[in-house]
C-alpha cells in the first residue's frame, strides 16, 4: 500500500498537484505506523556486501543473482525493494 501511494505522489508531483501528494503522504505515515521497523540503511547495505561476496557478482549482469540472495537475507525485515535495487546497482556499476 505505501508503494503504490509513493507512486502516485510521483505521477502527482509531476502533475504539479501538490494537494494530492499531501493527502498521499499523510495516507503513508498512518499506514506506516502499523508496519514493523524497517531494515536499517546498516542492515541493508551490510546484506549486500554479503550478498554480492558470496555470489561473486562483478556487474549489473549479475544482479539477479545477487537480489535474490539480498532478499533471502532480509527475510522477515521490512526492507523497501526499490532501495535495495538502487544500492546494488551502485554497487555492481562503482
């Protein structure tokens, strides 16, 4: 649900329809209060390192690879999917 409103304040803030991104954003906050903790940034990027050590990935070909063992990793914790794939790709591309 949280992804789908920050979607849409993205298509709204495009539109220049600040009224709405503020509905959408105060939608986010009530429904974050209900969710557990996320993965700390920490967490996140310590998973990925050990992600891409243990698959030996050394470009964005591997990424699959690598995502899949993030995801086993932070199984359970509340990790933002987009923000995981960003943080590979960084590191598989720098």
């Amino acid at each position: 649900m949280v992804k789908q409103r920050r979607d849409s304040i993205e298509q709204y803030t495009k539109g220049g329809r600040q009224d709405l991104v503020d509905k959408e954003q105060a939608e986010i906050e009530v429904i974050e209060a209900y969710l557990p903790q996320g993965a700390s940034a920490d967490v996140i990027e310590a998973a990925i390192d050990e992600a891409i050590a243990e698959t030996g990935a050394a470009s964005t070909k591997d990424m699959g690879k690598v995502m899949k063992a993030v995801q086993a990793k932070l199984a359970g914790k509340n990790a933002d999917g987009r923000t995981v794939s960003e943080i590979v790709k960084s590191k598989l591309t720098g």
